[in-house]
C-alpha cells in the first residue's frame, strides 16, 4: 500500500512539473537581431562574485525562502549574470517566464517571442551594470523580492506581490499620492512590524526587507551601482 501512494505521489509530482512547462510546440521564436555576443559579462572585474549574489539573496529572502530556495535562487541569478547564455539554456522556461508579456500580442507591438531573453539583452547593452541590474530586476520581480511602479496607483497593487509583506494588510493609495510618497506612507505602517521598504533612486524598482538587514542590502546593492534608499 505504501509502495503505491508513493508511485501515485510521483505521478502527481510530475504531471505538476509538466503542466508548469511552456508547450514551445505552436511557437514561432523570433529574434529582433541576427547575431548574439560571444562575449561574457564581466563579473570579477566589477567586484560582483557569487558571495554577494549569496548573501543578498540570503538578506532578501530572510524569513520568507527556505534555505533550498535560496540556494537555488542564488544559482540562477549567478548564471544569469556570469552566462545569460548558459543561463537562457540551462532555465529555459524559467528565463521566459521572468520576461513580462512575453508571447503576448500588445496594441501596436508584436509579441515578444525572443528565444534567449537574457543573452539579447546583454548583447544589445553589453554594459555590465546596466545587464546586471536588468536582470536582477526580472528575476527579483518574479520571484516576489522586488517590484516596479511608476504610480501610486500601480504601487499599491504591486506592493501586495512582495512576499515580506504578504501577510500585512497595505491600505489603498490616495489620488493625490505619487509612487515615492505612497511608499513612504506604507513604510510608516510596516514600521513596528521590524520592515522597511527601499526604492531605486534612478527609477521605480522597490523592496521590502527587515530593518536590521537595511544597510547591508544597499551595501551589497550599491556594488551593482544599483543605488536604493528610503523613498
């Protein structure tokens, strides 16, 4: 008997796995350039090793990722960084997914059906920390450690989507209200619960983390001159 609840359980495991997969049969990949860079990101020139992707991702995920998912995570954005091409190859749905209305017909625009989102994209920048903080932003985004709005309107739907702050009730924003203010606003009611949100100065990329772990992450942030304050 327990032989077959185990293969059962194997069965649904892997038809869980199988479903979460893109079905890449009807698809038609397209690339907007005819050749990829050869060339790798300069990682350790830029002071960017895979100790500061670990314990940033250890900092970001505290509290809310099990040391497996850290773990996994912290392998995926190194590749992403050291080798969009590996990376690209290694995660293919995964790379895919992380790329926001990828497949889908936009008003104006043609989908997006880029075959390797990450290696594309460092080859039309072929900017370190300009790639870097690209691809940092995706997979943060998708991975509920970071979140984008240029609106106050926008910010406090994303906000929602920030694991740190999944079980604390945000209230609405004010229509007088602009992304900066609005999350100075919230910081202002996650405040005695130890949780600070941080913002992107040159842009509207914004975390949430515990207070005691602030400096630390705009420390290891700043490396990627990724530069992240109070809003």
């Amino acid at each position: 008997m327990k032989k077959i609840t185990l293969f059962i359980g194997i069965l649904l495991l892997s038809a869980n796995l199988f479903s979460q997969q893109i079905d890449y049969g009807n698809i038609k990949f397209k690339s907007k350039i005819r050749n990829y860079t050869k060339s790798l990101p300069k990682t350790n020139e830029k002071g960017i090793d895979r100790e500061v992707v670990n314990e940033l991702v250890k900092l970001l995920g505290e509290n809310v990722l099990d040391d497996k998912q850290k773990k996994e995570l912290s392998n995926k954005i190194w590749l992403a960084l050291s080798d969009p091409e590996k990376f690209d190859f290694v995660y293919k749905d995964y790379s895919i997914k992380t790329i926001e209305n990828w497949g889908v017909k936009i008003k104006f625009e043609d989908p997006n059906f880029e075959p390797n989102p990450y290696l594309y994209q460092w080859t039309i920048t072929e900017d370190e920390y300009t790639y870097f903080q690209w691809a940092m932003t995706r997979i943060l985004i998708y991975e509920g450690l970071m979140a984008y709005a240029d609106e106050a309107k926008v910010a406090s739907k994303e906000i929602k989507n920030l694991l740190a702050l999944k079980k604390i009730k945000l209230p609405y924003h004010y229509s007088s209200e602009y992304t900066n203010s609005y999350l100075e606003r919230m910081n202002k009611t996650i405040s005695n619960k130890g949780l600070v949100i941080l913002i992107f100065q040159n842009n509207f990329d914004f975390l949430a983390c515990k207070k005691e772990n602030k400096e630390q992450i705009v420390n290891l942030l700043d490396k990627f001159q990724w530069h992240f304050d109070l809003p």
